[in-house]
C-alpha cells in the first residue's frame, strides 16, 4: 500500500517507512511524530517521524521503550528519537497492521528525548 491508496498519517500512528539509514530493500516501523495539521496539508510533502527497534536490550537515554500491548506490534520495541526524521512523504509504505497510536503524553515524552539528543 502506498500513500496514495491510503488517507495521510495522523500524529502517533505508526506506519512502515524506509530510512536512508537502512538498506534500500528494508522498512520498518516508525511512529508518526507531525503535527495532523502539517500531515494534512495539501502542499506539505513530508513527516516527521522517530524509527522503531526491536533492539530493546539496547537502551541508551534518547530511546523510549513501548511493550508490544502500547503499539499493538507483535515485539516490544525501542523508538530512537536521536534518530528522528524528515521523511518524504513517497518513504512512507503504509500504516503497520494492527498498530495502536501513541498517546499525546507518549509523544511528548519522545519530544523530550529529541531534546536530550540535541543537548537541550
């Protein structure tokens, strides 16, 4: 499923999406962190958004873990807000099967984290 087949993503959903940081070949899940009105906009052609891991032995302090029952994935899983990105809306491949939005304080709490990997 691409974007086009699909409405744009709403702020906390989680979609599959390809980072320049993975291979060509690989998705993986990434929260949706843009405002709805930014995701909505006609002429917006990119989100904002954190990639997900399920590298969860791996925590650092700019990584938020979520249990599998927060997001609706089948793994527990790691959001690296150090890795936060601009994504054009073409790297989006559609919303994860399943999954539950993050909640507003969840996404403010990812915020923070964003602030720690800038030195803030």
């Amino acid at each position: 499923m691409n974007l086009q087949e699909c409405s744009y993503p709403l702020r906390g959903e989680i979609w599959w999406v390809h980072f320049s940081f993975d291979p060509p070949e690989k998705s993986r899940p990434a929260v949706i962190v843009s405002p709805n009105s930014r995701n909505s906009h006609e002429r917006a052609l990119t989100v904002l958004a954190v990639p997900l891991s399920t590298s969860v032995h791996k925590l650092g302090p700019t990584h938020l873990q979520l249990s599998a029952g927060e997001t609706g994935l089948r793994e527990d899983s790691v959001a690296w807000a150090e890795n936060i990105g601009v994504l054009a809306r073409d790297q989006l491949r559609g919303p994860v099967a399943g999954q539950r939005p993050l909640s507003h304080s969840q996404i403010c709490r990812l915020a923070g984290l964003v602030r720690i990997a800038m030195g803030c």
